[in-house]
C-alpha cells in the first residue's frame, strides 16, 4: 500500500509486467529495470502492462496505441523467426521455399523501418543468435544503416550457417561499400573473391551480388 500516486502506478505496471511475464514465459529473454535496454519480449510485456493502467486512468487511445506496439515487438521475436523455421523445415529447397522465405525477411525489414531497435540488440541476433534470428538481423540491418555492423556482415559473409544466409549477408554489404574505409572494402573483395566455386556454382544469384559487390569496390577505389 501506498499513499504516493507514483508509486501507486508503478507497482500497477510491475505487477502488470509479472503477469505478462507468467503468460509469455520462457520466451522472454531478460527485463531490465532502470538500464538503457529493454529486451524485445520485455518490452512488449511493459508495453502491455503500461497499456492496462492507460486504460484504468480512461486514456483510451494510448492503451490503444501501446497494445499495438507491444504486438508489433512481439511480432519481431517470436512468430516471424519461427516462420522462418517453419518454412525451412516443412518444405523441399527450391524456388518456392526461397520465395516463401524472402517473405518473411521482407516483414523483419518492414518491421525494422517501423519500429525501432537497439543496435546492440540486433547486433547480438547476427553474431550468436539462432539461424532465425541471424536472419532477422541481417533483414534488419539491410532495411536500417544505423543498425549495421561490418564486422558480423563480413562475418555472414565468409562463414554462413545456409545459402540464404550467405545471400542476404551479400545483399547487405553491397549496400554497405558507400560507408567502408578503404581496408574494410578491400577485406569484403578477398572475402567475396575467396567464396568462387564450389560454394557459388549453382546459385547465379549469389554469383551476381559476388560481381556486383567486386565491381563496386572497384568504383569505391577510384573515388578516393
């Protein structure tokens, strides 16, 4: 109990925040209260909870407004990477499943230009998240250049865990040439060029970003 209204909705939103907790379980990964960063999952069990008490005080359209960005988060961490699960693991390799799959990195790239992310957060997906989260990411990171990394690009790019993978880290470091040093383009030429043969002679689509990614260094080595 508390005479102190402040404290009054803040112990509405915790409890709030418990019971979003006890209903989405193990997905959510962490909660952080008065640190910079709030995990996606927790974050929209907040958003939800703050919703709840908007309501309570008659502030409908806010409540409005948060449930929807709460669903929005949720939208990011969970249905959409296991979409990608889902299509990888239900369907035969070929050009359906590769449509099916751009489908669900054309929502993380929706999702990206709409919401916003930590870079940090994003990051982390790329470098030691699940194969649908390093997706997610690299989707993320081609629709948002503040959420870019070269290091973990280049990273995807030499070591990926599928094709697809492979294809999408390309696809974002052709979009990054414009914003690399002179050293970080020469390392993504070696490591486009070490990629020829047996990794690429089957899929003309990774050998066209491999040939448009060399061209483009080129061009960015004359600019400078």
């Amino acid at each position: 109990m508390t005479q102190n209204g402040t404290g009054s909705a803040a112990l509405i939103v915790f409890g709030g925040v418990l019971l979003l907790l006890a209903l989405l379980g193990s997905g959510i990964e962490s909660l952080e209260f008065g640190g910079a960063t709030l995990r996606i999952r927790a974050a929209a069990a907040e958003r939800f909870a703050l919703a709840e008490e908007s309501e309570r005080r008659g502030d409908i359209a806010t409540a409005r407004e948060l449930r929807a960005e709460a669903r929005t988060l949720l939208d990011a961490a969970g249905p959409m990477a296991a979409d990608y699960g889902s299509v990888r693991g239900s369907m035969r390799a070929g050009a359906s499943r590769t449509r099916a799959l751009e489908e669900v990195t054309a929502r993380a790239r929706r999702l990206a230009q709409e919401q916003s992310f930590e870079s940090a957060e994003v990051l982390r997906w790329l470098r030691d998240g699940t194969d649908e989260q390093r997706i997610t990411a690299l989707a993320m990171m081609q629709a948002r250049p503040e959420l870019r990394n070269f290091e973990a690009t280049l990273a995807a790019v030499t070591n990926p865990r599928t094709p697809f993978e492979q294809y999408h880290a390309m696809r974002l470091a052709l979009q990054m040439i414009d914003e690399l040093d002179t050293g970080q383009a020469r390392r993504l030429a070696e490591a486009v060029e070490a990629q020829r043969g047996i990794r690429f002679r089957r899929d003309p689509d990774r050998v066209r970003l491999r040939e448009a990614i060399l061209q483009r260094v080129r061009g960015h080595a004359q600019k400078r």
